[in-house]
C-alpha cells in the first residue's frame, strides 16, 4: 500500500512516520504547495518534492502522479491559510476535489471544508434534524445588532473558520457585542452570533469510520473547553458513553461524508447538541487520556479501507 500523507505539523507527520513504517505502508509526505495539475486531453494530478535552481535543468521527472499512490491522506487545517496563503491552500483543495473523483482521499475535499466552514456545518446538520445551537450569520452589522435584540446576550462570537478556541468570544451583554459586532465589521469579517449555553464541560467524540473510538470530557476554567487553552481533559471510554451520544456523533460524521472527525457536543438539561465537528482533530489529549495508540488505529482504518 502506498499513501501519500499532507501531515498537519511535524509532530504529527513523525507519530505517523512510525505507524506506517511498523504496519508496513509504503508512504510519502508532502505540503500543500507541492501538489501539481496537468490537464490535456486527460487529467493527472499529483505532488512533488520542492525544487531549487539547481533542479531546472535536471532530467530527472520529480513530479509523482497521485494514481501511483492507493490513497491520499490529508490533514489540513485552518493554519495553513496563514502559513502558505489562502490561494495556495485553496488550490490544494482543487487538485485534491479532482483526485477524488478517481482514488480515495481522506478526508474528502469537499466534506472537509463544509465542516471546516461552521455556519455550513452547522446548517447542514440541522437540515438532517440534528440539534445545534441557535445562530445566526451576516456580514451586515445591522442585521446582526438587530436579531440581537430579538435573542439578546450574553452571546458567543464566532469567526467563519477556526480551531482551539481561537476566534470565539463570549459577549455578556448589548454593548459589549455591539463593540464585537463593530470590530468584525471594520475587519470585513462575518460573525457567527450563537446563543450562549452554559455548561460546566463540553465532550470531544472522536470518531472513525463507522464507530466511535473514545472521547474526552473537556473542562475549562472559562467558557472556553479547548484542551489547547488548558482544559483538563477526561478519557471517556466508548462503552462508557451514552447510546445517544454515541448515535449523534456518529450521525454528523455521516451526514458531513467525513472519515475522521471530532465531534464536538454540548449536554445540557435541554438535550445533547453538536457544537462543531472538526474535519482534522488532533488526537494527542486522547491518545494521553486514555494510554493508547491512536494513531495505530486511523493507519489500520486507512489500510482496511483500500482493501474493500
């Protein structure tokens, strides 16, 4: 088998390193600016090693057609718009939608920026009648102070795209959002405006494939839960967690055609809500919860999954 792997950092891309190796995966890694399109009469798409001026007049062919690979595994995140521009990311994207159509890629292009987008996420969710958080999204700031009137703070504030808690705000009360709302307009940012819901932890499923392989109850000290801002985190076993839970993560991995995913969900009184579902979870906080190797258990899913 041979995969090529677009690691989220270098951290990961060694965990993995030593996964592929050990269940013998033939494997390569790239970035986002390495991957190429040639279209002609035919489409080829593929990736390649980064070149200097001493390999412009080389004759050897760099350029690796994703076709000699069995899968494409890609764990992109919302920080590479940053670290290598949004067009090139975008591209990646491109290349990887037209990969798709002929070979496995994990997770799906399209799947993976629906879920990465939140508000689309989150609409498509409701539309299959799973419970989310009321919201409401605009980029004119009328609009926005407006249905605040209707559904007044405390609210959370929210940026289109992000992760680690970064990006999300709690407004406590009319001024300060007023303020919150202004800023996203000057910036040319839209706001996602959520009602706030109080909760004393949130809950982190992970999930692959068609089962759920752990979860970890997060508790901050704040509203925010992310283990990345210091949550304490507390393993909670898949037979340990409630049927419908397990049902409801399970449900929005399906519905957004996601491999991977965490699924991100809120308990209060009221009934279980998705709050996000992350498209490229990092497994680290689980992996150390609950002593166990999950990176051993995405590469044998990978593996089993080009064997059907």
């Amino acid at each position: 088998m041979r995969v090529a792997y677009f690691p989220k950092n270098e951290q990961e891309a060694k965990l993995f390193a030593q996964e592929f190796l050990a269940q013998g995966v033939h494997y390569q890694v790239f970035r986002p600016p390495d991957v190429w399109l040639h279209c002609n009469n035919h489409i080829t798409t593929g990736a390649g090693p980064q070149l200097s001026l001493q390999d412009l007049d080389s004759t050897t062919d760099t350029n690796i057609p994703f076709d000699g690979f069995d899968l494409v595994f890609q764990r992109s995140v919302t920080s590479w718009n940053q670290t290598y521009g949004r067009h090139i990311v975008d591209f990646f994207f491109d290349v990887l939608y037209l990969t798709h159509k002929t070979m496995p890629v994990v997770n799906p292009p399209l799947p993976t920026i629906a879920a990465r987008k939140k508000h689309v996420a989150a609409a498509i969710l409701a539309r299959h009648g799973i419970r989310v958080p009321q919201y409401f999204a605009s980029p004119n700031p009328i609009r926005n102070m407006r249905i605040t009137r209707i559904t007044p703070p405390p609210t959370i504030v929210k940026t289109l795209e992000g992760a680690a808690g970064i990006g999300v705000l709690l407004a406590p009360d009319p001024q300060v959002l007023g303020d919150i709302i202004s800023l996203f307009y000057k910036n040319q940012h839209v706001p996602i405006l959520q009602t706030y819901i109080p909760v004393p932890h949130d809950l982190r499923v992970f999930v692959l494939g068609d089962r759920v392989i752990g979860a970890i109850r997060r508790q901050g000290t704040i509203y925010k839960h992310n283990v990345a801002l210091g949550a304490a985190a507390t393993y909670v076993p898949p037979a340990k967690l409630p049927p419908e839970l397990t049902e409801l993560a399970l449900a929005a991995s399906h519905h957004l055609q996601l491999h991977i995913a965490g699924v991100d969900l809120l308990t209060p009184a009221t009934g279980p809500l998705i709050l996000e579902v992350n498209p490229s979870p990092g497994f680290q906080a689980l992996a150390r919860a609950s002593q166990t190797n999950i990176q051993h258990q995405i590469v044998t899913y990978l593996v089993d999954l080009t064997r059907s």
